[in-house]
C-alpha cells in the first residue's frame, strides 16, 4: 500500500497553493504597510497564519470546503478546512514547526521537538485510526531550513485547545491531514507538502509534495521589495531564548495536570 491513494483531488490542491501564496503575499503587504505606519509594528509578525488560513478558505470555497473557525488559547484563532462530501478535514501549519515523527507536539523556533504536548492534536489525529499505513515511515527529505527566525508565537495551535471540542470534530471525518509550508531563507514560499498523521505512531506520512505548482501562475510571483526584505530580516536577526509561560502560555497536557 502506498499514500498516493489518499491524494486529494487535484484542483483542491492547486487552490491550497494559490490559497497559501496569495495569504503570504497579503500577510507581507500588511507588514510593509504597518511598518510604514506605525513606530511599535513587531505584533504583526505573528499574523502570517491569519492572513494565510483566510486566503485558503476564500480559495477552496468552489470545492465545497468550508473553513471552521476554532479558538487557541485565549484569543489566537485559526482555521480547520472540512470538506464534507468527502469527511476530510485539514489544517494548514508552518513547517518551521511540524515535527513529522512526532505529530502531537511539533518543533519549537530552533527546529527542536517540544516535550509537552497538544491532545487537541492527538484527538484530530484519531481521525486516522481505520486507514491502513504502511509499515514503515517513508524518508520525507523534509529539507527545512536550520535558520532561527522570529516567528514569535505564530504556531499559536499548540496552545490550550478545548479538546472535547476536537474530540466531537474528530468523529464527523474519516480522513485528517496536515498541509505545510515552508518559508526560505529568501523570505518565499519553497515547499508545500500534504501529509497524514498516524495516530499508532505519531508519525505523519507524506502524501503528496504540492511544491510542484508553486509558481505556476502570474499571481505567484512575489515581488519582495527591499524595505519588506529588511523588516523581515531584522525580525529573522534576533535571537530568541523563548520559554512559554513567559507569555502566559499554557499548554494544554500541562494544564489538564493542573486540573
């Protein structure tokens, strides 16, 4: 058995692309803006998800897949794509932190696995429990950059979820899957790969590397102009020591301990 049988279809995937690109170039456009704008702007470097979850929801509208908006934390929202007909669900993540051998805790802003947690995202993970893997995990050759870059709090998803609500989710769907990006140390989308996580082993298979319809159309061409350049690079130069709880995180295994 290979994963090439669990491919989405075909034109939903070229909406992701173009979703994520055009989510990316409106996030960039609104970082340029409020530099110009505003003296204190370092906020909207944890947008990026925003602006990209919004642009894969207006995307693949025309496929019948409608955007679920869910709550991390106490404000940061993000969304899940359910494509009813077929009971699929997906979730649109950084690479920067996706950690395909261990699914249900990710990587930190240094590309190390975290040691807490997220059960929200085991509870999605279930979702897989009747699809038959392969035995042994495929090499992805995931390739991502070792490069630290300030992307303070932008994968906000492994913040307190409440996971009865992913819970009910998880049993309206037969099928999970995670879609990653990944930015390159040129500040442009590189790769853009679907995968499936298995809830036996907490790995995430690779089902289809979507890289291949990056900068297919007109509209994928981002022109990075030198001031956006270097507000991004002067995000990227400060080196970050960042423990959770000094933002009043917390996760949310650590906080069903507590309770």
């Amino acid at each position: 058995m290979t994963m090439k049988q669990f491919h989405l279809p075909q034109e939903l995937n070229i909406s992701v692309v173009d979703g994520i690109i055009e989510g990316y170039k409106d996030y960039l456009s609104v970082r340029r803006e409020k530099a110009r704008e505003l003296k204190v702007h370092g906020a909207y470097a944890w947008v990026k998800g925003n602006h990209i979850d919004h642009h894969v929801a207006m995307e693949c509208e025309k496929h019948g897949v409608t955007g679920r908006l869910s709550k991390a934390g106490l404000t940061w929202q993000y969304l899940q794509f359910q494509l009813k007909d077929d009971k699929v669900l997906f979730l649109v993540k950084n690479a920067r932190y996706f950690d395909p051998y261990a699914v249900d805790k990710g990587k930190d802003a240094k590309g190390r696995t975290r040691s807490n947690k997220a059960s929200f995202m085991a509870n999605l993970t279930n979702i897989n429990s009747s699809i038959e893997f392969p035995e042994v995990i495929p090499p992805h050759q995931i390739g991502q950059s070792t490069q630290l870059q300030l992307e303070l709090l932008e994968d906000m998803q492994v913040v307190q979820i409440n996971s009865k609500d992913t819970l009910e989710i998880s049993k309206q769907y037969d099928r999970f899957y995670i879609v990653t990006y990944e930015v390159d140390s040129a500040f442009l989308i590189r790769e853009i790969k679907v995968w499936m996580p298995n809830p036996v082993n907490n790995k995430a298979y690779l089902v289809e590397n979507l890289s291949k319809y990056i900068n297919t159309k007109p509209s994928h061409i981002i022109e990075m102009e030198n001031d956006t350049r270097a507000i991004l690079q002067s995000s990227a130069e400060i080196e970050v020591e960042y423990d959770a709880t000094a933002y009043e995180i917390v996760f949310d295994d650590a906080e069903e301990k507590k309770s």
